[in-house]
C-alpha cells in the first residue's frame, strides 16, 4: 500500500481515508434534513473496522454530524485502537444533540475550545490528529483569528495539526500562513472541484481531503434517470433527469470505460482519478455498509490511474487540470 502525508505535519495516513458523515445519521437545519436517511451503528462499526484491518488508518468525521453521533460512533469503533489511527474532526457549526437540530455558525476562541473539549468526550481521546475549521464561507479577514486559535492549541499539545474545509483558494491561503497548517479539506471529483484551492496546497505543503469524491455516490454507477431517493436523504432533491445532476450522469457514461480500465469498479476509477491529479490528494469517501468500505478501500490496490488514461479524460470531458 502506498501512503499520503498530511502536508506540513509530516503525519503518514493510508491514501485514503473513511468519512464518516453519513454515518452521523439524521440532524436538521431550518427544518430540513441534512443526513443520509438512517444508520445501522452496529453496521458503521463492522466497516470501520473492516476498512482498518485493510490498511485504512485516517478517518474523518465532525462534530455536526449527526449532532455528535458520528463521533461516538468513532469512538466505538477505536476503542483499544485509538494509536493505529489518525482522527480528524471538525468546529464551527452549533447544534442541539438531544433534538438533533443545527443552528448557526461559531469561530470564537471561547467557542472553540468548548467544541474541542466536546469532541474529546464524544470520540473518547485526550488528543485530536487534525483538527478543522468547518465554516467554508467565513468572512477571510476574521479568519486569521481561528487560524491563531488553532495555533495555541497545538502549542498546548492538544492537537497535532489544523486545517480548514474550505473550496475558496483565497481563504486555503490564509490558514496557509499558520506554521501548524496541515490539509485544506475541498470538494473535488472528476466532475467538480475549484483546481486553483488544489494548487494552494501544492504550492504550500498542504494535504489535499477531498470530500465527495464520488460526487456523493453519484460516481459509483448506481443511479439513474428513473432513481428517486427519499427525503430524509440530503440528496432527496436531486432531479436525476434534468439540470447538473442528470448532465453529470450522461457525462458519467462518455468516461466509463477508461475508469472502469485495469479491472476497477467506477467507484475505484474515480479514486484512482483523484490520486492521479496530485500526490497531494486525500480522498475521504463515506460509507453505511461494510461493501462499501471493500470496494473504495480496494481501489488501493489499483493505485492511479495512468498518463494516458487521465488524458483521456481530459480529453472527453475537456476540462484541462
């Protein structure tokens, strides 16, 4: 298997991690769900543990979801483990745990420090690996004040390393210049993602986390035109026949082939995309089901995808990198 670091840290993790937001289970904003419909936490913990007897060593979750239970669910799963793996979780969005409602945003040292404390009890550790910032869109000029925060806190030994979930290369730069920056988390896939944020962390020394890196199962092949899902899933408006979400679908079968090349799920071909575009990239994809957690964490053993396969992508779709 080969390996990723996570930027400036020097800290060494599987190339791909376990995002463990759909694992959370529901919780709501404004009344509206923000989960992946229901969980089986017996289930999540079978392919945690399957996806860490294959190798897997990074798993990132946050404190938002499922209102906390992601991380509790976590912490079941490390239990007796807690040295064999890296734990990144993430700040800034307030919530309610017992009515698994989520409110507004919050960046403040004070605030910080009590979501840092309650992550600590939720995952049952005394340390956390990486720590980030989970307001994407926070005002850039307030920004260098959390990015300070973050600083004390590894100088009091309490985290390893910080980063922020943010798809604006503006705002990447700016944590940039905290010596303790470690990863930009983004959102990026063979159909989406702001390529100039991914030059940032080339450029300075940064992990790349790539979330959705299966444009949130829509890059494993599984849905169709006549797919519906249910409203408790935050993917329950997608419009699978007309708009972006139909668009990527019919862009999904003109790349097909070369992703599913050399024996790969597309899922796997997806993967093998992203570990292809930068040797800073980290993709986190989630997961329900211990299959899930096989079949991504297989796509290892197919490593990237070539030159030549890359360029053809490149070439169908004709979006140059």
């Amino acid at each position: 298997m080969f390996s990723r670091t996570l930027g400036r840290s020097g800290i060494e993790v599987s190339p791909l991690g376990l995002g463990c937001w759909a694992i959370g289970g529901q919780i709501y904003r404004d009344g509206k769900p923000t989960g992946w419909g229901e969980v089986d936490d017996d289930e999540s913990i079978r392919a945690i543990h399957r996806g860490l007897d294959m190798g897997v060593t990074l798993l990132d979750t946050a404190d938002v979801y499922g209102a906390g239970h992601s991380e509790q669910v976590v912490a079941r799963a490390i239990k007796g483990k807690r040295e064999q793996v890296v734990i990144a979780t993430k700040f800034g969005n307030v919530f309610d745990e017992s009515t698994r409602a989520a409110g507004g945003r919050e960046a403040s040292r004070e605030y910080l420090r009590r979501a840092y404390e309650a992550s600590l009890r939720r995952l049952q550790t005394d340390y956390l690996d990486l720590y980030q910032f989970h307001v994407g869109d926070y005002p850039p000029d307030q920004a260098a004040e959390v990015r300070d925060a973050l600083e004390e806190l590894v100088a009091e030994g309490k985290i390893r390393a910080y980063g922020w979930s943010t798809d604006d290369p503006e705002r990447a730069r700016c944590f940039a210049q905290g010596r303790n920056c470690a990863a930009i988390q983004q959102r990026l896939n063979v159909f989406e993602g702001n390529h100039e944020t991914l030059r940032v962390c080339e450029q300075e020394n940064l992990a790349s986390l790539n979330r959705g890196p299966l444009g949130m199962g829509l890059l494993t092949g599984k849905f169709s035109e006549a797919t519906t899902l249910p409203e408790s899933d935050v993917r329950g408006g997608w419009d699978f026949r007309e708009g972006d979400v139909a668009q990527r679908l019919r862009m999904l079968e003109q790349v097909r082939e070369v992703l599913t090349s050399d024996g790969r799920t597309l899922a796997q071909g997806a993967l093998g995309w992203l570990w292809a575009r930068s040797e800073r990239t980290v993709p986190i994809p989630g997961f329900k089901t211990l299959e899930q957690v096989e079949e991504n964490v297989g796509a290892i053993k197919h490593g990237p995808l070539n030159p030549e396969q890359m360029a053809q992508i490149e070439e169908i779709l004709g979006q140059p990198l």
